[in-house]
C-alpha cells in the first residue's frame, strides 16, 4: 500500500512554506501483533519497537509480555530501558518510579549473565543522577565492562535522563560513536529508496473485442448468392460459346485469386489511425472533456521529464522531445487511462514511464521505435497488383456477361442480367464482409500479441524496481539510528558553539519537525520519517533558554539556514497547542518582547491511514517520536513557574533514585 499527494500551506515558524512533495506508507507488517501471539513474539515486537525509536508503544508490548509470564533478565533490561527512553527523570509517573523500584530488587533472582550486570548498571546510573562526577568512576567502569550491545543501549536511551558530570564523561563517547554510525551503511546511497514510492502493479492495454460478429453472421448468405450467380452466368456463357467461356473463366478465377491474395494484404490488414497513438489503441473509458485532467497532465510532465534525461546519442533533449512528440502523446494518453481510476499518483508509476522512456530510447538505438508505424505501410506494388487484378477481373466478369448475353435466345438474356447484377452486388458485399472479418482477426491477433508483449515486458521491469527497491531500502532501526546519530551530533555542534559542557545545563530537549518541504514515509504502525527535517534544540541553563535550529537533509546529513536566539526564562509567557485534523499540529510560544513563535511539529495524517491503524495512537507515535511531549511539559513549565522551574528541576536537587536490593 502506497499513498502519495501534495500540499502546501503557511507556517509561521522562521515565515515558511511547508510542503509535502510525497508521501509512502509502506506495505510491512515489522510491527503487527497476532491477537493470539505468544508473550514471546509480543515481547520481540516491543525489543523491535524500543530499538527503532518507538518507547511508548514498546512499553506497552513488553508490560503486556511479562503480565503474561514472559520474564527474565533481558525482559526486565528492556522493560527498563522502554520506561527511561527519551525522558528525563522528571517525566516518570510515581506508578513508573515505583515500577523500577520493584524491578531494582528481583534482579538478584536472575541469572546472573551479562543481562542482570546490564540492569544492574542501569539503576546505578539513576542512583547517582545528582552524586558529584567524582563518585561516578565505579558505575561508569560497571558500563564499559559490560557487552557492546548492552552498554550502547544504556547510553542512547538513557540520553535524556543522564545529566551534569554524568553525561560529560560519557558524552566523547558518545559523539565518537554518533560520528562513525552516522554514514554507516551506505546511508547516502539508500534514503532515498525509504522515500521511494512502492511502484504499483504493471499493466498494459488489453485487446479490443471483435466487432466482426455481424459479418461473421452476413457472410455465408453474401457468399452463397454470389456463388449462385456466378455460375448462373457462366452456365449461360458456356451454353453460348464454350471455348471463349472458359478462356474467360479461367482469367477471371486468375484474376480474382489475385485480387485476393494481394488485396487482402491492403485492406484485410491496414485499421483507422487514431490522432492521439501511433498503431495503438486506447479505451476511451472517461468523458472526452476531463482527459487533460490533473493526473493526465501530471503524467505527460513526466514523460517530458524521462524522455529529456534519457536521450539517444547525437540527441539534445529538445530535438529529441520534439523527434518523439507523437510516441509520447500515445504513451501517456495510455498509462493515463489505465491508471486513472486507481487514485493514485504520478510517483507510484513513474517506474513505467522510466521503462517507456528507456524503451523508446533503445528502439531509437535499434532503429525499431516507428516499426508500427511501418508496419502498416502497405508497398506500392502490392497497392498495383491489386488494382491491375480488379480491373482484369472486372474486364473478365463483363465479358463473361457480354458472352451470355449475346449468345442466348430470349428469356436468357433476362437471366444473364439478373446473374451479372447478383455477382456484382453479392460479390462487393460478401468481399466487404470478408475483408472485415479478416481485418478484426488480424487486429485482434497483434494486439494480443502485442498485449502479451507489452504486459510481460512491464511485469518484468515492474518485479526489478521493486527487487531494487526492497534490497535498498533502509531498516526501520537503520533509520533511527542515523537520525540519532544526527541529532547528537548536532547537539555537540551547539554545546561547543556555546562553549558549554553538560555540568552547565539543567536540561536540554530536541524537536523534531517537517522541513518546508520534504518527502515523507513510514511503515505501517510506525512513525512518519522526513527527507528533509528542522531540529530545533533548546539548551536550558541558569542564565535562560538557547535556542538553535537548523534544516537538515537526511540524505547527506548536510545542513542549511541555522538560527540562533536567546531568551530569559521569563520572556517565556505562554505555550500554546494548536491541533487540526486536517493540518496538523502546530506549538506556539509567545514571548514577551517579541511576536508569537508558531512552530510546526507535525502534519495531519489521517487520510493515511490504513484500515486496521488507530489514529490517536498513530499520532501520539508521531508527537513521541517529534520529542514534541518532553519539549511541551519543559517549556509549558518553564511558562507557568519561571525560576521556580529551575529550582525543582536542577540535578543537584534531584532525589536520589534507591534501589531495592
């Protein structure tokens, strides 16, 4: 399943356009959960989750686990991690806090393996959240020693929740490692197939029904009586004179084999040519007056656009486009009307009119591209041989006549006369039909033909795009992980520029946001993914609020149109959430001293949804995955108490988290 649209509307953050170019919902079910699955399988969907950056809903997938008997160390490592990821101590609930307590004391119960030394480093770590950095060397020995797998799960989901001293010994760390998975992977070379449309099905015009059913049913009548009356006519010719009769006979019979043999290779085989194709047809199944519709005139653009980049040599894209106007007119008017009815968008079939570019290219190359057009050129000797037959022909059958008449006594002058008119009128009719029965079973041959060509041709390309797509495209986790190796070192990036450490702030927060113009994509269940995102990092420290921003191409990682602001924590007066269902989701900050901030976080979705997708949990999936709910309650804070938020939220006032055990 695959959706692509695009919009436009206004955003007041920075005065910019926001745009959506594409969007794609893929087709996976990474994320489905069987109602009757085992704890075991809920609990690997919830690992799943936890790890391409979905807390919330893996939290709920391993409760549910172990609720249902599925527990041991690496269940409650996970269940732990899902709790802390993304939010800061002060986001846990009094319900959560008293959850990893309960945790922290059955760790003993369990094997002792590098799981349980992983949870036990875990709630060290929140243990010494407000401890001075000089009391921190043996759990931060604990973390090193601990498996690779382990020990970079507790740095990457605990980045929220570890600050001050903390963080700073491990935060090279941590750069270093955002700085070598950053482009791991072939990053550069595969994004763009996460965006990437999933091509839909091949197609190809089928063939027309015959029409030669009415002949078909005329014909052996038409044939009969011209039968009938030929040899009426020559019976009568024979009685008159039978040695010229039978000269005549047999250069009428050689004529008329002629006649048939060369006339039917003119017009038992030649059709009516469309205006809008070169020897094909294509159903006209819409009303005349929409065929330039949006869609229609969506795909010509991009026929123009294949054909000019994919030029045979000695080709300039203009000569060429104007070499191959009539091809493309008949190609687009047909993948036009097959694909019209689908709803769809030109993207998911931009894989064909590639192939049809490529196509007509190689045929060029070939020297095959107008083949249909020649081959419905008729030679000029056989157009001769057909008249010269007729006329012989003719001249033979009024001989006949002339015979049959001069020669015979009354009343067979009057038969002779009633023959000739019947062989002249059955004979033009019965070879009228004839011509078109034979001229329905020759179309009707090569378009099957040329349907079954066409369609195992695209079916074939149609297969190897989607082979291409589905071996490039990027891992959920793959994803995640560049866009946090992305952000880290973003971070970085501003702490240096501000020349802060992390013993200098009280906290920090980072949304994520739709660039103005992007293309989206997301697996079913899961969170919408950007081309092209804003991340807007807000430093908080004792002086105020530092406000970086930055559009980042998630391709190539590259960035552009950083800006930079300062504010007290009292100019902060209000924040604001602004929800539409058609729009999306936009917070507003409203400063003392300057206009109102209006930032969007995230566009509406609803009409991407699929049937069996819950949109109030696709959308707080999305908000979550923003880092829209941690930046709300830390500046709505901020809002509401001013300094007094500093005070409750500073580590050093920070109550201690005490382990059971």
């Amino acid at each position: 399943m695959s959706h692509s649209s695009g919009a436009e509307y206004r955003s007041a953050a920075y005065d910019s356009n926001v745009g959506i170019q594409a969007e794609t919902v893929h087709n996976s079910n990474v994320y489905f959960v069987h109602p009757d699955a085992s704890p075991e399988e809920k609990y690997k969907v919830g690992v799943r989750l936890l790890e391409d950056g979905i807390p919330s809903r893996a939290r709920e997938m391993i409760t549910d686990a172990i609720a249902h008997g599925y527990d041991g160390a690496e269940v409650r490592f996970h269940s732990v991690l899902a709790v802390l990821s993304a939010r800061t101590y002060h986001d846990l609930s009094t319900e959560e806090v008293q959850g990893l307590h309960y945790t922290s004391g059955i760790v003993r119960t369990y094997a002792d393996d590098g799981w349980r030394a992983a949870l036990h480093v875990t709630f060290d770590l929140l243990a010494v959240l407000s401890t001075a950095g000089g009391e921190t060397g043996p759990v931060l020995k604990r973390l090193q020693d601990l498996p690779l797998r382990q020990h970079n799960a507790i740095l990457r989901h605990l980045d929220l929740m570890l600050t001050g001293g903390l963080k700073d010994d491990l935060w090279a760390e941590t750069r270093e490692r955002a700085g070598v998975d950053r482009f791991d992977n072939d990053r550069a070379g595969r994004v763009w197939a996460y965006f990437a449309a999933d091509p839909i099905g091949a197609r190809a015009v089928p063939p027309r029904p015959s029409t030669a059913a009415a002949a078909e049913e005329s014909l052996p009548v038409r044939a009969v009586l011209f039968v009938v009356s030929s040899v009426l006519l020559w019976a009568l010719a024979l009685m008159a004179d039978p040695a010229k009769a039978v000269v005549e006979l047999l250069v009428t019979l050689g004529a008329g084999l002629t006649a048939v043999r060369f006339g039917v290779r003119w017009w038992g085989r030649q059709e009516p040519r469309s205006d809008l194709t070169v020897g094909v047809h294509i159903p006209q199944t819409h009303d005349p007056a929409s065929i330039e519709d949006g869609f229609t005139n969506r795909v010509r653009h991009s026929f123009d656009h294949y054909f000019s980049i994919r030029t045979p040599h000695g080709f300039t894209p203009d000569a060429w486009l104007t070499h191959t106007a009539q091809v493309r007119s008949s190609l687009a008017a047909e993948v036009a009307d097959l694909y019209r009815e689908s709803r769809i968008s030109v993207d998911r079939v931009a894989w064909l009119i590639r192939y049809l570019a490529q196509d007509a290219r190689t045929r060029y190359t070939n020297g095959t591209l107008f083949d249909e057009q020649r081959e419905d050129q008729v030679p000029a000797g056989t157009k001769a041989l057909t008249v010269v037959s007729l006329a012989v022909l003719a001249i033979a059958a009024l001989n006949t006549f002339g015979t049959a008449f001069t020669g015979a006594a009354a009343p067979r002058p009057l038969w002779a006369f009633l023959a000739v008119l019947g062989v002249a009128w059955s004979g033009h009719s019965a070879a009228s039909l004839w011509l078109k029965v034979r001229r329905e079973e020759h179309r009707l041959t090569r378009e099957t033909q040329k349907y079954r060509e066409h369609l195992t041709a695209r079916q074939i390309e149609h297969q190897r795009w989607q082979s291409l797509l589905d071996t490039t495209r990027p891992s959920e986790r793959e994803m995640e992980t560049w866009l946090t190796c992305d952000k880290t070192l973003f971070v970085d990036e501003a702490l240096r520029h501000h020349r802060l450490t992390w013993r200098d702030l009280i906290t920090h927060t980072i949304l994520v946001s739709p660039a103005p113009s992007y293309k989206r994509g997301r697996v079913k269940r899961g969170p919408w993914r950007y081309s092209h995102y804003v991340f807007r990092l807000f430093l908080f420290t004792q002086d105020g609020i530092r406000e970086i921003s930055s559009e980042f191409n998630f391709s190539d990682a590259t960035r552009k149109n950083e800006q930079r602001s300062n504010y007290r924590f009292d100019a902060l007066s209000s924040v604001q959430v602004t929800e539409n269902a058609d729009v999306g989701y936009d917070l507003e900050l409203v400063l003392t001293n300057g206009p109102v901030r209006k930032i969007r976080v995230k566009d509406a979705d609803a009409h991407q949804l699929a049937p069996d997708e819950n949109a109030q949990e696709i959308s707080e999936i999305n908000l979550s995955a923003a880092g829209f709910t941690h930046t709300f309650r830390l500046l709505e804070g901020i809002a509401a108490d001013g300094k007094g938020w500093i005070e409750r939220h500073s580590p050093d006032n920070l109550t201690p988290f005490q382990t059971a055990g």
